[in-house]
C-alpha cells in the first residue's frame, strides 16, 4: 500500500498566505501581477477587481489599477474581462486570456439558442428578426467605438424592448432586451466591457468590439488551466477544481491527470499538488493580516474550505446563494468581516479571539484600506448578514455576543 504524503491544514494556510500575496513581503507591483498569481480576479462586482488587487499591492491607487485595466502603454489592456469559470466574470491576466476562454467557455451555441428561444416565447422574435438586431447592434457599437447599453439601444430601438427574466422565481425582473443580446455577443467573445461609465465602482460599463482571441485546442487549455489553478490553490482536490471551474467530473479528472500533480493526504482525503511545489510547503505563515472584499478570488477559491475557514461562521460571511462577503484574514484563516460606513470609516467585527498582535495587525491593514479608499464608498453588491449589520453600526465592533444575538433575532 502507496503512503501519501501528509499535508497538515496549517501547511495549507501557509503557503495560501504566500501564494495569495496575503503577507506584506508577498505583496506585487502591479495589479496584472496579481492577476498573474491568482489566475483571475472576480468581476461580476466591479469593485471586487480593484479592492482584491489594492490589498496585494505595494503602493496600491484606483488609477495604477484602471491602467492595467485601460490604458496600457501597447494600447492593448494587460488585463481581459471574461466570462469564463462557472460563466462568472473574471478580470485575467491578456497572455492567460485564449487559453482560459478556451478551457472554460463552452457550448457558447447553446447560451445563443437559449435566449432565441426566451426572446421567441416572450416577443416572437424569429431567428431572422434576431440576427438582424444583433447585426444593426454590432454596426452600432463598430461606429461609436464604445458605448453603454443605453447609448445602444438609441441607436437600435429593437434593444429597448423589454422581457421578464426567470418568471416566478423570486429575482423575477423585468429588463431590456439589450442585456441578452448583449450577454450573447460577449459569451461568444464578440464585445467586451470596456471602462465604466462613472467611477470603478460602478457596474454601467461601456462595451467595445473584442480583438480576436487565439484558440487554444480544449484539452490542452484545460490542462494549462488546471495546472495554474494547481499553482495558486493547491493542494486541491478533485471536488475544489471541478467547482472552481464547473466542468464535468470526466474532463476535471483528464486535466488533473495531465498535470502529472502529486496524490497527496489532506484532511478532505486525496488532494494534489505539483511535484515542484511539493519540498517547498512553508511550516508556518507569515504573521499576515487582511482585508478582502466580497467575491475575493482566495474565499471564492475551493470548494472544500473547512482548512480555512470555521463551518459554524459560514451564515453569517455568505448570502443564501454561496457569495462572501468582505473578510478579515488572519494567518491564512478567515476570523471576521469588515463593512463601510456610509460616512466612511471601516467597521470590522471578529468572530474569534486571534490576540494582540492580530489586532495590531489588523488596524494597520484597515488603516491601509481607508487611505486607499479615500472619499470612495463602497457597497458589495451581495449583502451578507454580517457585512449587513456592520455597514450600519456607528463604530467599530469586535464583540462576538452583540452580532449572535441580532442573527439569533434575524432567524
């Protein structure tokens, strides 16, 4: 019988200290760099992009970020915005981008004849009458350079007619039929957004046409992706890297065998992990405290998150759909949540006891969050309980009791 390797929970922590840029001498130059370490930032907040990279950074401002987002040197942005993983938007690094569309975008044909069918259904729109507005869409948008949703649908009145999305359910909406059509062109990597228009954190993009992307065979993408994801997350396990990247138990187990990673024991069970990561698995972190958004790319990173973070604290740092809130770090442990106020100061609240020098810590890195923030606001666009309750509150809270005894009355 084969004896794996043990890898310890601590071991995990530590080296996810170092591999997300958690502790100070860890930190990057550059938000590209950053992207570069994590594979991708999330993006379906926009503010989740800038406060994941100002966190890793050494000197982080909103304007370094909005160039490597923008307005690189080459012209070309060094980030691309994506949908890709689990048809989430990332921001990932540009050299990153056709191997990551390619391991992750699939069946695009199907998203198209999907919202066919709702827009047949809804206003009798025939495949005819669709292809001509996304036709008249694409000419528009050819002319303008970049233009909002709104800017679109002047020019094409067709996309100001308006549909109900996920009748019944309890986020049934109403919106524009601009935000299908749209959503078709850039899952087909036709369009991407381009910058907001008002500050980073609004969620009003502009689009612009989309530079072709390389294509990368299926296979070899997905084994590429599997051994960055390898790189920045690992140990893993089977479960972690089919979730991260929703594909299917089949094609999750050839990539990770294509990796050539080794078994490992974990406290989950069998994890992997590249051989050449394997002799170098620190024993303790760095003393590293920090402050992540909601969505942060290291929270939202496995699927197993037991090695990380207490099960008992999970009501209180996600919503009902699995989306974290901001959270405090510690030592490459979860150990409470942070909000702003509206008038600008930074509440936080510990769920555990980590001690003096956590404590310490952690006003450094609230410190260091408010001076970047400035006169910026910021409110996640998932509500979390806990982040819900703090965003209110007139001062600073670390007493576990008060927040229990609000969700005990919430319940």
């Amino acid at each position: 019988m084969t004896v794996l390797p043990r890898i310890t929970a601590a071991q995990r922590r530590a080296r996810l200290v170092r591999c997300h840029l958690l502790a100070p001498s860890a930190r990057r130059q550059t938000a590209e760099a950053v992207a570069q370490a994590l594979i991708g930032l999330h993006a379906t907040d926009p503010a989740t992009v800038f406060l994941a990279a100002a966190a890793r950074m050494h000197q982080p401002t909103a304007a370094a970020i909005e160039r490597s987002l923008y307005d690189t040197p080459a012209g070309l942005p060094a980030l691309e915005r994506i949908r890709c993983m689990r048809r989430t938007m990332f921001v990932v690094p540009a050299p990153l981008a056709p191997a990551i569309r390619s391991a992750t975008v699939h069946d695009t044909h199907r998203h198209r004849t999907e919202t066919l069918r709702h827009l047949r259904q809804t206003l009798g729109w025939d495949e005819r009458r669709y292809q001509a507005v996304e036709q008249t869409a694409l000419d528009a948008l050819t002319a303008r350079g970049r233009a909002t949703a709104a800017q679109l649908a002047t020019d094409v009145p067709a996309l100001r007619e308006q549909i109900i999305t996920f009748p019944g359910k309890p986020y049934e909406s109403r919106q524009r039929v601009s935000a299908s059509v749209l959503g078709v062109l850039a899952t087909e990597g036709r369009i991407r957004r381009s910058r907001p228009a008002g500050t980073w954190t609004s969620a009003q993009f502009r689009w612009a046409p989309a530079r072709p992307l390389p294509r990368v065979p299926a296979a070899a993408a997905k084994t590429a992706l599997a051994r960055h994801y390898l790189k920045a997350f690992g140990p893993i396990t089977v479960d972690d890297l089919k979730w991260w990247t929703g594909w299917n138990l089949t094609d999750t187990r050839k990539a990770l065998a294509a990796t050539g990673a080794q078994a490992v024991e974990l406290d989950e069970g069998t994890g992997y992990l590249l051989h050449e990561d394997l002799d170098t698995l620190p024993d303790a972190p760095e003393p590293a405290a920090a402050l992540l958004p909601g969505l942060d790319p290291t929270p939202m990173g496995w699927r197993h998150r037991d090695f990380y973070l207490n099960p008992g604290h999970t009501k209180a740092l996600f919503d009902r759909n699995g989306n974290i809130g901001p959270t405090i770090w510690w030592n490459g442990r979860i150990i409470g949540a942070w909000a702003q106020h509206t008038d600008g100061h930074i509440n936080h609240h510990l769920l555990t006891d980590p001690g003096h020098d956590a404590r310490t810590a952690i006003t450094a890195a609230t410190a260091r969050l408010t001076a970047f923030l400035g006169t910026t606001r910021v409110t996640p666009c998932y509500r979390t309980p806990l982040e819900r309750h703090l965003a209110t509150q007139s001062r600073v809270l670390e007493a576990v009791p008060k927040f229990r005894e609000v969700e005990r009355r919430q319940s």
